[in-house]
C-alpha cells in the first residue's frame, strides 16, 4: 500500500516527535534515579539503526 505524501509526512514526523518526547523522559528518569535511563546495548543498537537508515536508505 502506497500512502499519500501528507499520511508519510505525518506519519514521520510523528514519529520523529514521539521518539524525540522518549529520550527526554528516559533522560528525565536517569535523572531522577541518579542512574543510567537506557541500557548501553539498546543505545547501541538504536544509534547504529540511525546511521543505517541515515546513510544507507534511497530517497
């Protein structure tokens, strides 16, 4: 299913804001618990699901 360049831009952007309000609360709570929010390896992989799809995906 194709969507329409409006349902991909909101969509994106969505979830961009999302995942934006996620590492502030996980931030917030590492705070909070004077502790690590987010687990080394899970930072990991996210940052290198990033850099993958930054670099690696066509337009």
């Amino acid at each position: 299913m194709i969507l329409s360049e409006n349902s991909e831009l909101v969509l994106k952007l969505g979830s961009g804001l999302f995942w934006t309000l996620t590492y502030l609360i996980i931030i917030r709570r590492g705070f909070i618990d004077k502790s690590y929010g987010m687990p080394l390896a899970a930072l990991s992989a996210n940052i290198s699901w990033e850099a993958i799809f930054l670099l690696c995906e066509t337009p």
